[in-house]
C-alpha cells in the first residue's frame, strides 16, 4: 500500500475537480445538435483529436501491459506494441475515404457503401457489436482501476472501478463528445508529462543509461537492449516471422477500415476533424506520440529490470512502471502520479462511453427505431444510452475474471479472419456486403476450429499467433470470395455516388468509368 | 522539390498520385524508426541519435511532400460538404 500525504491528496482532488468542470463547461456545445455530441460539430483543428487519440489509448492497463511484454522480452517487446503502426498508412488512405463519407460510425458507412439488405444487415450488426465492444472495454479498463486502487489503498475492487467511471460520467454525459475531446487534451498533456517525468526518473534510479546497460550486461542479459533478438526465423518464442506478420497486419492494415480494433474510436477523431487534412494528421500525429510513449516505457521497463532481475510472478512485473512510480518519486509528486493515473483512465473511459452511446443512438436507435427523431430526442437518447453503458460496465467489469479469455477470443475472432475483407470492402469495388457478411460468420466458425476445437482433438499441433493468422485468412478467402462472386455486385448507383464522395484508392475502373459518364467527376481528358 | 508536385487543380488532387504512394512509404518507416529512435536515444546508444534525426528528417520529407496535396483535397472538399451531409441524412432517415 501507498501512503498518501496531504500533498499528494490536493493534487488529486484538485485535478479531479477542474478536469470534471472544465468538461461540463461546454455542456451548452454539447446540446446544440447530435453532430455536436458525437462529433463536437464536425469543426476541431488537428491537435484536438490527435491528442484525443493518445490519450485514449493510454488506459490503466496500458503501462501493465508493456510492463509485461518488455519485462519478459526485453527491447524487442516494443514490436508488441507496434500495432499502433496501423494508422501511419490508415492516417492518408483509409481515414481521408473515411472523413469524406461523413459517416457519424463505421457501421453508418457500410449504408453508404454497400446497398440492400445485405448493407442494413452489416450496419446492424457493426453497431450492436460496438455497443458490446465498448461496454467490455469500459468493464475492462474499469476492473483494471478497481486493481489498482486495491494495491495503493487497500480499497475493495468495485471502488475503484465505480467511482472513477462515474466521475466521468458526470462530464459525458453533460457535454458529449465535447466535454471528451476537452478534457482528453488536457489528460493526454499531462499524461504525457508524466510519463516522460516518471520513465526518466526510473533510468536515474537505476543509475542512468550507461549503469542500465553496464548491469544487463554483468547479469549475462545483454541480448535485452538488442530490439531485434529473434529467436529463430520459425522457432523459439520470438521468432522473426511472427514479426513479419506484425509488420504485415499494422502497416497494411491500414489500407482498410475496421483491421484494427482501434479504428473504430478513431473513426470518431477522424469525423471531427474540421477538414481532411485536420483528420489526416490527427490520425498520424496521435499514434506517433503513441509510438514514442512506448519507447519512454520501454527503457524504463529495462531500468526496472535491472534493479529487479528475478521477478517470475506476471502479475508483479507487470506493475513495474506503477512501481517506479510510487517507490521512487518524491512525497507530493505520489499525488501527482497518481492524479496522471486518473487522467489516462478518465480518458478511455469517456470516449468509450461517447463512443458506444453514439452506435446506440445514431445506428440502433434513429436508424431502426424511429428515423424522424428530432435532434433534442436524439441527444436524450445519447445520454441514457451512455448511462445505459456505464451501468452494463460495472457488471462486466465484476464478472470479468471470469470472461476475460472468452472474451479474449473474440478479439482475436475480430483481428485475424476479418483482416483482408476490411481491407477489400476500401479498396475493391466488386467486393460486396455479401462477401463481407460472409467473412464475419465464417471467421466466427474457423477461429474456434483452428484456435480450439482441432488441437483438442489433436488433428492439427497448436499454432503459434502468426500461423493462426495466416491460416484463417486463406480459409475465409476460400468462403467469402466465392460468395461475392455468386452474389450480385452492389447496386451501381450507391457505388457511383459512393465513388464521387469518397474517391476510393484501389480497384474501381467500372465505377470511376460510369461515374465520369455520369458527369460526377471529371472526365480523364479534364486532367 | 523536383518531381514533387506543390500545386495542384480540384481534379488533379482527387487523384491518388505519386506524392500519395511516396507517403504510404515513408510514414510507416518514420514509426519504425522513431520507436527505435526514441528507446535507443533514452539509453545513450549514438546510432539512436542517429535514427532519431533520420526518423525527424523523413518527417519534414513527408510534410513537404503531402501537405500541398491534402491542403487541396480539404479545400475542395468544403465546398460540397454540406450537400454530402444531406444526402447522408436522408439514407439515415430512410427517405431514398
């Protein structure tokens, strides 16, 4: 446990105070119109969004994370995290035919994509999976704070996960997307900080870099500062084509939309950006300061480890950055730490709440409800669909150890088999709502085939990860290209005016074709 | 920057160019390079200091490169906005 001086207590309270005020400030924005309470108007500048993209994505789980895999896997463990690479293609190909939709959510998009029933059903079922999605996450990153809260205070789990939840509930639920984005900037600013304040002094406890690497070294455990110490091209437990894969999923991932389960809160920053350009960089520039966090981690990961070599407990290297934390700063500075806690916390939680009440209201609720809600109605709805996800998150996040490696699974369901057909939907105009039906339900039967069912009865070994991967890709393809070739190609007028929206990268001749006929876009002779 | 285009008409901008794939190169390597960059910097290594400016000057590259374009696309786009979003609305609304 912690002990917390009357320093410490006022930097908590007071941040805690003026991040919840500074969010219900603009509940009057948030009111106006539902654009602006999932998408602050359609109107912010780059570096709202981009701060709002790190900020979320720095949870409370995060740190323990990358705590986890550098402890165990030395610098290499950074391409764990490199995942994120994602959008350094997405943030000038799929986020700029993303902005141009005008899409409110990613299932909204696939009505304007895709046409007919087959359209209405993915929208449906995009939708209703992130409403799920999001209150997992919330229960998720919740429990984690509830941990959290019992190693520094001894506080039973559920404290810590209601009453941080609900505090920013409080802000969510006033302002919208509005009181997120605001008060994602000033948490992400001093999230930030923090980091930077709390990995630099670990490297100093340690003894700074040159004594950090001097002791790896003596301990016989010099291969850690190596980023690319594979084990083997095939074998070991880091083997070079599971890097390979890595690289293949982030980087090309980001052709597509929904590879990555991050797209999706993205998609939101995306909308919100003033102009293309704005939600281009704010994209880019999000994920970089991700990527370079990481590395901040990193090496005060190493630090830690070269003061604490022998740690075999997961759960116990996994704290190693908190430990650095509350072990090595000073009185006064503890608070502080932990107010920078309750900042990366605040801030995944709010979107996801903003987030999952945007696919209730504007897909489930004004889509298939009742399409001639007024704006007022709508924003109602907003917020009991949010408050509806806070209380659905508490009781995942108490039922969670029990769910997780289900759960788990399911992540895995979304990451692997339907990496290609995400990317197809962008780039391929002949691809279908069919096709892309048909990948989801397929990749839902072939993960537990090839992950469980098979190797339990041992018809096939265990897979590593990246076989896994490649091997449910080539078995969806072999279900969900014939079933887009047996079905009908998407009604040519939703494409053509799908086309001259969005200006789609990839394979549409036929469309760009009927679309210059139409005199939509210019002709090849006006180039 | 010869062979880069700075200024570009409505229509050539629509296009995916040169400028676009040259970017689809170089942003994920200035990633990779900033993740190392950055970890072997903070451990005093030289070559990260190296790989930090190779990662930030690629970076600029990528801003000179694109930034014209994208100011382009943004520019043009603006204008039909607001006829996009109505016709959004009305799929929404199941009115077409």
């Amino acid at each position: 446990m912690v002990v917390f001086h009357f320093l410490d207590w006022f930097w908590l309270v007071i941040f805690i105070v003026f991040m919840v005020i500074c969010g219900v400030l603009f509940y009057r924005l948030g009111k106006r119109s539902l654009s602006d309470f999932f998408l602050a108007g359609r109107g912010l500048p780059w570096w709202l969004p981009a701060a709002s993209v790190y900020a979320t994505h720095s949870a409370t789980d995060t740190p323990m994370w990358i705590s986890g895999v550098i402890y165990k896997y030395g610098m290499r463990g950074i391409w764990y995290t490199f995942f994120s690479a994602w959008c350094a293609i997405s943030a000038f190909a799929s986020t700029r035919i993303f902005r141009r939709s005008l899409a409110y959510t990613q299932a909204e998009w696939q009505t304007l994509r895709f046409s007919g029933l087959g359209a209405e059903l993915l929208r449906g079922w995009i939708a209703g999976w992130q409403v799920f999605m999001n209150m997992f996450i919330l229960g998720w990153v919740g429990i984690a704070m509830g941990k959290l809260c019992l190693y520094l205070f001894g506080w039973p789990e559920w404290v810590g996960l209601i009453l941080f939840s609900s505090l920013c509930a409080i802000y969510v639920l006033a302002a919208g997307y509005w009181g997120v984005i605001m008060a994602d900037f000033q948490q992400g600013v001093i999230a930030f900080a923090v980091i930077v304040l709390v990995s630099i002094w670990g490297i100093i406890a340690a003894g700074g870099p040159h004594a950090i690497t001097a002791k790896l070294e003596a301990l016989g455990e010099g291969w850690r500062l190596n980023p690319f110490a594979f084990s083997g091209v095939t074998t070991g437990e880091f083997p070079l084509v599971w890097f390979l894969t890595m690289l293949v999923i982030a980087v090309i991932g980001g052709f597509g939309m929904g590879t990555a389960i991050d797209w999706y809160p993205e998609a939101q920053r995306i909308q919100s950006a003033k102009t293309v350009r704005d939600a281009s960089y704010s994209i880019w520039a999000g994920s970089a300061l991700i990527v370079v966090r990481n590395s901040l981690w990193a090496v005060a990961i190493l630090a830690f480890f070269s003061m604490y070599p022998k740690i075999q407990a997961t759960a116990e290297y996994e704290m190693a950055w908190y430990r650095l934390g509350f072990e090595y700063l000073p009185v006064g500075l503890v608070g502080f730490f932990f107010a920078a806690i309750v900042a990366i916390h605040l801030s995944t939680v709010s979107t996801h709440l903003n987030l999952g009440a945007s696919y209730a209201t504007r897909d489930l609720y004004q889509h298939y409800i009742k399409p001639k809600a007024g704006e007022k109605e709508l924003i109602w709805v907003g917020r009991i669909s949010t408050l509806i996800l806070l209380l659905g998150s508490f009781i995942y996040g108490l039922m969670m150890q029990e769910i997780t490696q289900w759960l788990i699974f399911a992540l895995w369901i979304m990451a692997a088999g339907i990496w290609l057909p995400s990317i197809l939907q962008v780039v391929w105009w002949r691809f279908n709502a069919w096709g892309y039906l048909s990948s989801w339900i397929a990749n839902l039967g072939l993960s537990w085939l090839v992950v469980w069912v098979l190797p339990e009865f041992h018809l096939i070994p265990d897979l590593p990860d990246y076989l896994q991967f490649w091997i449910m890709m080539a078995l969806g393809a072999a279900i969900y290209i014939p079933i887009t070739f047996l079905t009908k190609p998407e009604d040519m007028d939703r494409l053509v005016r799908y086309y001259a929206m969005s200006r789609p990268l990839g394979w549409w001749k036929p469309v760009r074709e009927e679309a210059q006929r139409r005199g939509l876009i210019a002709g090849e002779e006006a180039r | 920057m010869k062979g880069i285009q700075t200024k570009w008409t409505a229509e050539e901008a629509e296009q995916w160019t040169k400028e676009d794939y040259l970017t689809f190169v170089l942003s994920p390597l200035i990633y990779f390079l900033l993740a190392l960059g950055v970890a072997l910097s903070l451990l005093l290594l030289w070559y990260g200091w190296v790989i930090l400016a190779v990662s930030l000057l690629l970076l600029w590259l990528m801003i000179r490169i694109i930034d014209p374009k994208l100011k382009a696309i943004s520019r043009e786009y603006e204008k039909k906005q607001a006829f996009y979003l109505e016709e959004m609305e009305k799929i929404s609304r199941w009115e077409e």
